[in-house]
C-alpha cells in the first residue's frame, strides 16, 4: 500500500465486471457515512476502490462535499471529487493487506 493517507471504500454490493471507468468512478466517490462533524476523511489524499479485497480504482481526491439520498436513514454522507491517481496505478488488481480487510465495514482509514 502507500505511506500517503488514505480511505478504502468497498465496493462489493455496487462493482460490477466491465464497468465504465465513469460508473466505477461514481460508485467509489459517492455517499459514504463519515461523522456529521468529523474532519478526519478530509485529511485523506486517495481513495481506493475495493472489491473483495482486490483494488479496483485509485483517485487522487480533489475536495469533499456532503450528498443526500432519498433514503432517509443515510444521514451524515459525502462524496468527494477527484481525478484518477496514475501514480498509484501500480497498485491496480493488488490483493489489500490482511491488516486492511474491511471485516464488514464499508470503509477503512489508512494512515488518516
């Protein structure tokens, strides 16, 4: 992985095989449950893509904005721009470390 601070979002109800490089990007950037008030997933650098345990996308993050849904009890998400990060793109189809396995969660901070 990188020494660069990061989040891992997981991907496993919504990556599909053959996806646009448009639809992975949505998939990965939108809606993830970060505290109301909490500042730490802005002091990431990446997000990667994971889908079981395998990195699907890398993108190196531009800025946070918070998002809604319709559902009401997903409160408290965000979504982040971005642009591809070419220089993590070494690390396209690695399996994460054991260390880094989401074990239900949908999201994992590393080095945040």
């Amino acid at each position: 992985m990188t020494k660069e601070p990061s989040i891992l979002v997981v991907l496993n109800k919504t990556y599909k095989e053959n996806m646009s490089t448009q639809e992975l990007y949505e998939i990965t950037r939108k809606h993830w449950p970060f505290a109301q008030n909490g500042e730490r997933h802005k002091k990431a650098k990446y997000v990667f893509g994971i889908f079981h345990c395998v990195i699907k996308s890398a993108y190196r993050i531009i800025d946070w904005e918070r998002t809604t849904i319709q559902d009401k009890k997903r409160k408290n998400r965000w979504a982040f721009t971005g642009i591809p990060a070419q220089e993590m793109g070494h690390l396209i189809g690695k399996e994460i470390p054991e260390n880094l396995r989401s074990r239900g969660r949908s999201f994992i901070y590393w080095e945040c």
